[in-house]
C-alpha cells in the first residue's frame, strides 16, 4: 500500500511538472486489460515509478519522448510505446497526435490515460474513449488512487471512475 501511494504521488507530481513547464507527456495504465502488445512497441524497463524517471523519459533530448509509457502493476513495464489514434472524425481540432493516441487506445482497451498538452500545458485523462480534463492535483491524486488499488486487487474493476466523474 505504501509503494501504491508513493507510485501515484510520484505521477502527480511529473505530472504537473509536465504541464508547468509545457513538456508533452502520454501515459497509459494496464488495468484489466493486457496491454503488451503496445509495451512490445516500445523499450521494455520495468522501472520504479519516479518523477525523476519520467522528467528523463519525457526530455526531448531522449528518443524515447514521442512515446508514451506504460505502467503495469505499479512500475514502469516500458517507455517510447506506440498507441492506436482514434478515428473519431468529430474531436476538437485542439486535440493533436498525443491526445488522439489517449482516446485510441481508451477506446481499444479499458486503460486510464493521462496526456500533457506540450502546446497549451494541459492535462487531460482518457478512459472508455472519453476525454476528461484535469482539475486539481486532489483529485488526480484520488483518481489514480483507484486504478492503483484496483490493479493490485484492491479495488473492484468497476469502480467508477471518469464516466461517472472521477473517483468516489
């Protein structure tokens, strides 16, 4: 439990960061199903979630930033990974490549997502092909929280969560 918590401060904390300093960012995390046909496209890690860990992954100095990363289980399983776009002919033309990928792969799968705008600084969560805009870091905080301790049995897989408005 004390690792679970430690995991999702540390994503909130990048998180943020990310979108203070207009730095793009794609996460996606494993919840019922498997997604390794999307860490297969990427650089396998199997690292520690850290802030610090993420800041380097997501550094435009690294080939690995146009990527997204993929959390499984609590820990980064790898990072510069592909995802789906959407076809959806009606979404905002606000929404680039990142956000696009968000919604593909929430469409194709039951993960939660969470994209930094690199142009605007925004955070958005995807889920269920759905885009949800961040609030406040409370909430992300409690939002992951859930997804943390269903993935580790925690919790039940349908607790609700951005269809029903975030975490209860």
């Amino acid at each position: 439990r004390a690792e679970e918590i430690k995991a999702v401060d540390e994503v909130v904390r990048a998180v943020v960061s990310f979108a203070e300093r207009r730095v793009g960012a794609l996460l996606a995390f494993e919840r019922g199903i498997d997604l390794q046909t999307y860490i297969d496209t990427g650089v396998p890690l199997d690292a520690q979630i850290r802030a610090e860990t993420l800041d380097t992954i997501f550094s435009t100095r690294t080939v690995l930033h146009d990527g997204a990363v993929v959390v499984r289980r609590g820990r980064i399983a790898a990072a510069g990974c592909l995802f789906p776009l959407t076809e959806k002919p009606h979404l905002a033309r606000r929404y680039g490549t990142r956000h696009r990928a968000a919604i593909g792969l929430s469409e194709q799968s039951d993960a939660t997502v969470i994209v930094v705008s690199e142009e605007s600084g925004q955070i958005h969560l995807a889920e269920r092909g759905e885009m949800q805009p961040y609030r406040d870091e409370e909430w992300l905080t409690a939002y992951l929280s859930v997804v943390f301790a269903e993935t580790q049995g925690l919790a039940p897989s349908d607790a609700p969560l951005a269809g029903a408005g975030g975490p209860r």
